[in-house]
C-alpha cells in the first residue's frame, strides 16, 4: 500500500512541471538523470535546457563530438558524467543501431549508467517496475523503517518492495519527490507526507542520518606552466592524467612536492596545484585570450584564466 500512497500523492503534489518530465523521452530522462547525479535540480534545470536546446532528441546527438558535449558541460562539474554520455552516446549507435535500450541489461552496459540510473529510466520512460535508490529515495527508506546505517542490499531490497507495480511511473517520481521537497535532510515537513502514518521515525519523533562513506583521498601535486607570449596563452589537451578527460588545461607535470598556490578537491583526490610563470614548452597549443576563455576547462584553469585575461 506504501506505493500506492507515494503514487496518488505525485498525482496531485508532483512536480510535473520539471522540464524533463514536459515531454518524456528516455534519451531526456537519461540526460536529466545524468545531470542531477550531483547536481542540485535548480541547477541543472539550467544545463538541462542547454544541452536539449542543442541535441533535442537521440538522433540529433549521434555526430556530436565529445568536444561539443564537454563544451555543453562547462561550469557544471563532475566532466567524467560528459565523458560517460559521449561514450554511451556511441554505444547506443554502434551497438543497439540507434535505438535507446528498453532492457536493464542493456541499460547497464552503457557507460555512466548504474543500477539506480537505469531504473529511472525504465520506470519513468517505459513505466516498467524497477528501483531507484538516489540520495532521496535513500533517505526516505532510512527514516520510513528507521535505518541507522546503509546495508546497500537491505536498502535495494527495500526499495523493490516498494515499488508500486501498477504505476511505476508515479512511483519513483514521487518517491523522489517527497525525498526531495517533504523528507528533507534538515526538519523534515512530516505533516505533508502521505506516509507519516506509517513511517517509524516520525511515530518516535527520531530521525536518523545516513553516515557517508568516508573516502581517502589521494594527493597528487601538479605543477601547471603559464606560458604568455603577447596576447596568446598555451594550453594542452589532458589525456594522461586519471581526471578532467579531455579538458583543456595549461601544461603540466606531476610531481613528488611542490608549493600549492591553491588546493582543489575532487571527488576522490585532492590536488595541490602550484602555477609556475614559464617561457618554454614542447607540447602546446596557443590560443589567443578571446580564444582561450571559450575553451571547456576546469574550474581552477578557469579562474586563473579569468585573472590573466582580464
């Protein structure tokens, strides 16, 4: 009956007006998806738009360049989740003829596509029963049953059980809903819930918090080179180091020390990043200033480009 519950509330409370729920394709579901998987909605109703407004439709995306989907991306983020759609992008062509994949099985085979992203898309595009388990619809399972701590396939199991069979549908994007406007991390509105009745936390007043996973970051000290010769900067392509895939970066080289001029978190490294005024390079491309800011590069290149250009 949960899901029955979760169902009729997104029929009345959802949030239908979202873009990518206007004209629901699988190929928008899955570029939303993509898009939100760090990303807050408000922003990427934002980059969601900018990429439609370029590639509409599956078709319209087969000769895109992995250039022109970075380029899409730019200030968004988290670039290997561009990497992945061109990559998948390719697949969908090569493999499945053009044809968006309607099987979990075949979902899961393209690149970026994981277990919670794939039923996404198969529930809400082709309303076909399968769970989700993002960071809303987690946090929803914790606090319904009252889970202290993630077991991931207690938390899968659960979200299965869930699932309402009739209107999958509904389901998942109410349950993403509700997790995302009514079971909000801080004071959640258990007023407006449609499973207060049931839900064990609410009942004890005691609402539990998913501790994440701590991630050991590894360090990598980089020394970039800034290169200026008149009104022109030299920039390489990144296709040797472990991250920012084919991003524009100034030339560079790891090293064993060095003295940070700034350090840059990402998801599982932490860079100390030391800019060094040089004269001389092997490798480079140079691009004048109006050229350069116009390249899709990461934030740290960015906004030192911004202080040099400007």
């Amino acid at each position: 009956m949960i899901g029955k519950y979760i169902s009729i509330w997104y029929k009345e409370h959802g949030r239908k007006d979202l873009p990518w729920r206007l004209d629901i394709t699988p190929y928008k579901i899955w570029i939303s998806e993509v898009i939100l998987q760090q990303t807050q909605v408000k922003t990427g109703i934002e980059y969601f738009h900018r990429f439609i407004s370029k590639y509409p439709t599956l078709g319209s995306i087969k000769d895109a360049s992995e250039d022109d989907i970075l380029g899409l991306w730019k200030g968004l983020g988290y670039y290997r989740r561009a990497n992945y759609i061109f990559q998948a992008k390719e697949m969908i062509f090569k493999t499945f003829n053009g044809v968006f994949p309607e099987s979990y099985d075949d979902l899961v085979q393209l690149p970026g596509i994981g277990q919670s992203t794939a039923g996404a898309i198969l529930s809400i595009a082709y309303n076909k029963p399968y769970p989700i388990l993002d960071g809303n619809v987690k946090r929803l399972i914790s606090r319904y049953f009252h889970k202290k701590h993630f077991d991931e396939k207690v938390f899968w199991d659960l979200s299965k059980q869930l699932i309402d069979q009739d209107d999958p549908f509904s389901f998942q994007q109410g349950a993403m809903d509700i997790g995302a406007t009514i079971c909000v991390p801080a004071k959640p509105l258990c007023n407006l819930c449609p499973l207060k009745k049931g839900c064990k936390s609410f009942k004890i007043n005691s609402f539990p918090r998913l501790s994440k996973k701590r991630v050991v970051k590894k360090q990598v000290n980089i020394n970039f080179q800034i290169i200026v010769k008149g009104k022109k900067i030299a920039m390489t392509k990144n296709n040797n180091l472990g991250f920012w895939k084919n991003l524009w970066l100034f030339p560079h080289e790891i090293v064993r020390q060095n003295k940070p001029t700034i350090v840059h978190n990402l998801s599982h490294r932490k860079l100390n990043i030391e800019y060094i005024s040089s004269s001389e390079t092997e490798k480079a491309t140079f691009f004048s200033f109006k050229e350069v800011l116009n390249l899709t590069t990461p934030k740290p290149i960015s906004d030192r480009l911004l202080e040099i250009c400007r």
